[in-house]
C-alpha cells in the first residue's frame, strides 16, 4: 500500500510511535504522522484513524510489560507449532477434527508454559491483579 521509497521512511516514523513515554505523546507522535502522510496515503492514514483507540491500548498497561503487549511474538510462535505438529497429518477428515487438534495443541501449549513467566510481568503482577479486582 506504500510505494517502495516511501516503506523505510514510514516505518521509521510509525515506529517512533511505540516508543514514546505516555499515551499523550504517541498520539501527538501519531497525528504528526498523520499531517505528513494523509496527502500521500491517504487510505493508510484513513485505516489508522479507524483503529486508533485500539492502536495505543498498550499505553494503559505498565511500562514494563508494553513491548510483549505491543510485540506479535508469542503468538507468532505458537502457530509456528501449530504449524509444525499439522504438517505430517497434512489432511484432517473433518473440520471438528481439525478444532480438537488445535484445541488440544493449545492445552499442551500452556501447561508446558504454565509457570513461565514473560519478560516484565513479574515486575508488575501485584498491579497486574488490581486491573482484575
């Protein structure tokens, strides 16, 4: 959606997002952006505006844990083994078997995790547990 000059500018830039202080300044960070690419990319920035309130939601949470809330990384690595278990059974005969499958890859996947616990979360779990009170 952005022209291939343009991809290391943009990115540089909405990275600097995720990287700002509070709330506060990533979204002035993220209007800026706004100002400098709408005339651009219009459609880029109208698909930001629609999911901005979502975009910024890990600047409710501390410090400490925003870079595994803002990060893909765990889920990225467990469809790597959800991918690497499926592929020797390459067909399942219903979709149901297919459900139990990933359900029961799931299961495995967090009871081998159980007591794991991500970078920064343990430094804010008492906070952690008061946002669930």
């Amino acid at each position: 959606k952005v022209r291939v000059e343009d991809r290391e500018a943009i990115m540089n830039e909405f990275k600097q997002i995720h990287q700002q202080a509070n709330k506060a300044a990533a979204v002035d960070v993220l209007h800026a952006f706004y100002a400098k690419w709408d005339k651009s990319y219009n459609h880029v920035t109208r698909n930001l505006k629609d999911i901005e309130p979502d975009l910024l939601v890990f600047y409710n949470y501390p410090k400490q844990i925003r870079a595994s809330i803002y990060s893909t990384n765990m889920i990225e690595s467990f469809n790597n083994v959800i991918k690497r278990k499926a592929k020797p059974k390459a067909e399942f005969p219903t979709e149901q078997s297919l459900d139990t499958f990933i359900g029961i890859q799931a299961m495995s996947y967090n009871d081998r995790y159980f007591n794991r616990i991500h970078k920064g979360f343990g430094q804010v779990q008492d906070t952690l547990e008061s946002y669930f009170d």
